[in-house]
C-alpha cells in the first residue's frame, strides 16, 4: 500500500477532500498563507460537482430576500455573510482569472424579481418586506422602469432590483481555480474518492483512498459537497436535487440581469448560453431528469423572456446541492476529531460563498478558530446531527 508522505517543507500540509467550490477555494486560501495542499477529487477532473451544475448566480439580494426563511435563528447572520460573499466576488473572480490564466465570466449585473400575476403578490411583498428587514439593497421598478432595464422582460406590474447581485460563468470559474491551484503549487489528485481517514490518536492525520492508498497530512478539511461524509463527526448532509435547462441564444437576445421570476430563474453565460433553473427536490441524489420537470422549467422561463417561445432547451442536466440539517453552511473544526475541519452546506448558494468558506476554513485550520463573521456557521453546533 503507497503512503504519499513526503514533505516538500516545513509548511502544515494540508489534504482537501473534495476539488469544488469550497474545496477549491479553500485549497488557494490555505496555499496563499503558506501550506502544502494536495486536493483529492473523485472525479476525472475538479469543478464537475455541483459547481458545475450550477446556475452562477452571484444572489445576496433575492436569495436572502426571497429564498431565506424569516424565522430561521440564523437568517441575518446568513444575510450579512451573503452581502460579504457579494463584496470580495470582484476581487476573487479577478485573481481567479489571473491566477488561473483563464476567464470567469463574472458581472455584477444587479438581478430583477418580477411581479407578473397577481397570485405572487404575497410572495413578492414579503420578499420586499425580507429585504427591508435585513438591509438588503433593493429598489422598487414600476412596469414602465422594469421595461427600460430588461426590453425583453414579459409585462410585469412592478418589480424588486437588487444592484449588488450578479453572477459568474461557473464551469469557467471551476477550470480557472484549478489552474490556479496547481499554479499557486498545489498538488490535484483526481479520479478517486476519499473513503475514510487515517486516524492517530484520535486525530485525523490524511485520507485513505478507494484503492486504499493512504494520503498523510496534518489536517485534513472534508468539502466533499452533497457526498456521504467522510466521517461520522461530521454534520449530516442532505443532497438536493436541481435539474435545470440552457438555452442557445444570440446574445443580443438575453437578459442583461440575472431574472429571477418565482417558476424559474435565468442567468445568461457568455457563448449564447442562457441557463434556466430549477427544480428543487430533497432528499434525490440521482443525477437524472425528467421530460415533465424540464417542460415545467421552459414553460416557466418562456413565461418571464418571451423571445424563448419556440426556442427548444438545447442541453439539460441535474446537479445536487450540499444541505445540513439547518440549511445554513457547516465551517471549521469537526467536535472529538483533531485535525479535521469542514467547508460543507453551501446549499443554494455554495458558489456565491465559496471565496468565504474558503477564506473561513484556511482560518480554522491555520489559526484555531473561525473569523468573526464567519463564527455563526460553526459546524459543532447543535441540531446538525
Ligand atoms: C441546479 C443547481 C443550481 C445551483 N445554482 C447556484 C447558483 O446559482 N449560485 C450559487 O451560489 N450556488 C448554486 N448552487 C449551489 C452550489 O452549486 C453548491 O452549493 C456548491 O457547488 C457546493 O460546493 P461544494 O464544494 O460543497 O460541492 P461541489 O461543488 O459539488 O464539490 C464537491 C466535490 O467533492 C467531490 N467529492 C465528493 N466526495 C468525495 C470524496 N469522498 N473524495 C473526493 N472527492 C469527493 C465531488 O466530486 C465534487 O467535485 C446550485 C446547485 C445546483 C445543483
């Protein structure tokens, strides 16, 4: 049995389990503070889990406005770290791309909630009263101003603009870390899962691998995404399922913003790639999707873009977003393991947070302990299971 053990330094040496959003991000933040990082990837190739099924929507804005439950203990802390998360994307996507050698796609474009029928009334005005509650910027459009942002918009009575929403080209941005890692001097080990830990007096110390080779390290960080965990101390996961539809369009022909209409959202892409989601389903981990649900997402987006009318989806897919018990990220040290940390639970909104899951988890590993934004998120707090 090999055991990958050589030390190049005297820096930590780090074992990320899992090359996605979190893994990924945090793979870069612990390399710019000085560690040896080798990231494991059950895949031919990092970015291809949830980050690539992705919509890239970049949404503090509608996503704590709309999609946050107002009476979850932690909806303002989720709040504040989402408006952070849209705050360092700039800075992020452009030392991606420079690091990487590759474009991210990224924009701030501002994303615009439409109210087109009278039975979203309620939904809209609480979304309107959530976003006011939390201090999250968001501007009132009447039809005549909703028009002049988005011609191509289907008739709306009003709508809500939050101007510091925006979104990135995810599939780019995942090659583009990538790179970035192994150019940063990262080591990226794909095609195999992780399956257990080494474990040293009951201290994490690497990961065993499916064909049983053992990676040793100091610590190991689990962003494994909606995937069984790697070990029992840490939270519980709940996949769930999205399917999710791109259409080809002339780019002249899309959106401008990000439009998030309550049957269906749309973020276009740059290549003419206007992509539509999604359903919601928890608890799936199949990767399949259905004709039914796909039709029911075309329909919607036909509903709010209707230069989409007659224009078939020309690809589909199905991704699984990563959910702990409370909805909310899990970040930091694991309870009774020394050595193992966590970057999980992005859920909804896994890639609009990772350059803070990152940042938090190199913190936890490096320094003992969450930054104070992120402390909240701890994943040792109770009702994780
Ligand atoms: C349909 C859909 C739409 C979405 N839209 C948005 C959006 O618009 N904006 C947004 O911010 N978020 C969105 N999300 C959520 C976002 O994609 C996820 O929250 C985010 O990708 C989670 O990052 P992660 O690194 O935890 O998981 P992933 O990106 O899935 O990465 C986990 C990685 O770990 C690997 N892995 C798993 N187990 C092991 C193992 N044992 N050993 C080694 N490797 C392993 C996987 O192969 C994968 O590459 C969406 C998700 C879906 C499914």
């Amino acid at each position: 049995m090999a055991v990958s053990n050589i030390r190049r330094s005297s820096a930590p040496r780090i074992a990320v389990a899992g090359g996605g959003a979190a893994g990924l991000s945090a793979a870069l933040a612990l390399l710019a503070r000085g560690a040896e990082v080798i990231v494991i990837e059950a895949r031919g190739r990092p970015g291809q889990g949830a980050m690539w099924a992705s919509g890239g929507m970049l949404a503090p804005g509608f996503e704590c406005a709309a999609e946050t439950d107002p009476d979850h203990k932690l909806a303002e802390a989720f709040a504040a770290l989402c408006a952070r998360a849209g705050r360092v994307w700039p800075e992020f996507a452009a030392r991606a791309e420079a690091d990487g050698g590759a474009p991210a796609g990224y924009a701030r474009t501002g994303s615009i909630l439409p109210l087109s029928s009278e039975d979203e009334t309620a939904r809209f005005e609480a979304a309107a009263a959530q976003a006011a509650r939390l201090g999250i910027p968001a501007e009132r459009l009447d039809a005549a101003e909703a028009a002049r942002r988005e011609p191509g918009l289907a008739a709306v009575s009003e709508a809500l603009w939050f101007a510091d929403d925006g979104q990135v080209d995810n599939r780019a941005l995942g090659e583009a870390l990538a790179r970035a890692v192994e150019r940063a001097g990262g080591t990226l080990r794909c095609g195999e899962p992780a399956t257990g830990l080494i474990e040293t007096g009951g201290a994490a110390r690497g990961v065993v691998l499916a064909s049983g080779e053992r990676i040793e390290a100091d610590a190991v960080l689990a962003a494994t995404g909606a995937a069984a965990g790697l070990h029992p101390a840490l939270p519980a996961i709940t996949p769930v399922k999205g399917q999710m539809i791109a259409f080809s369009m002339p780019p002249e022909a899309m959106p401008r913003a990000v439009i998030r209409g309550f049957g269906a959202y749309l973020s276009a892409k740059p290549g003419g790639r206007l992509v539509a989601g999604a359903s919601s389903e928890p608890g799936e981990a199949g990767l399949e999707t259905d004709p039914a649900t796909l039709e029911r997402l075309a329909q919607a987006a036909r509903r709010i873009w209707p230069a989409l009318e007659g224009v078939p989806p020309s690809e589909s897919w199905a991704g699984l977003r990563p959910a702990t018990a409370d909805g909310m990220p899990a970040l930091g040290a694991a309870r009774g393991v020394e050595g193992l940390f966590m970057a999980l639970g992005g859920r909804r909104n896994g890639v609009l947070l990772s350059p803070l899951m990152g940042e938090a988890a190199a913190a936890a590993v490096l320094d003992g302990a969450l930054p104070g934004w992120a402390a909240a998120f701890h994943g040792a707090r109770d009702g994780l299971g």
